[in-house]
C-alpha cells in the first residue's frame, strides 16, 4: 500500500477489515489458502462459478493490500503460486470464528424446522 491509500483507511477497524475481506470472492480465496499455497488453477477449481477475471482482480487486490502473495516460477509455461501473508495469515481466528457461528447457526435452524 502506498501513502495515499492508508491516509484513505477508515478509521473504524470493523470497517477496515470489512473493506478488506468483506467480499465474498475474497473470504472464500481466504478459506483455501490457509490450508497452504495454492496455483491459480487450483483456486478457481474451487471456488465455483467464479470466472478468471474476477479471480485475477480479487487476488491482485489482496495482494495490493498484503494478504496473499504471488510466486512466479521462471518456467514454460509459467507457474504461479498463491499463499497468504503473515498478515493473511492473522486472519485465521476471524474465519474460525465464522465456522463456528455458522455451524450454530444451520443447528439452530434445522431444530426450528
């Protein structure tokens, strides 16, 4: 992130991390990166009914904002990798946290039913 950008960071930090991984494609990119380092291919076999484009800008953007990182390995055809920062990797309490509550939640429901 350059200068410009933190200036323009809400100063709420629900907002803040909401803005930064409030968008579906990116908590779902999230969820399977913290099981290791994935190729782009193996992301977008995953998180169905994404297309590559948006892929492509969602991990540009979490890479502009230092969740995940890209290799590029020297090879033909080329091979990319994608894994999680540290900071990427400090979101992991936050995604355990909605397992849980969503697993509450589909209980509490299916009793109701």
């Amino acid at each position: 992130m350059n200068k410009k950008q933190i200036k323009e960071l809400p100063l709420c930090p629900v907002e803040l991390t909401v803005g930064l991984i409030g968008d579906k494609w990116k908590i779902l990119i999230i969820r399977d990166l913290l099981t290791g380092t994935k190729r782009f291919g193996e992301l977008k076999k995953s998180l169905t009914n994404i297309t590559q484009k948006v892929l492509t800008t969602k991990l540009r953007e979490m890479e502009a904002s230092g969740l995940v990182k890209r290799k590029v390995y020297p090879e033909v055809p080329p091979r990319v990798e994608y894994s999680l920062t540290e900071t990427g990797l400090s979101l992991k309490p936050i995604l355990d946290s909605m397992v849980v509550w969503g697993n509450n939640y589909r209980e509490k429901i299916n009793i109701n039913n």
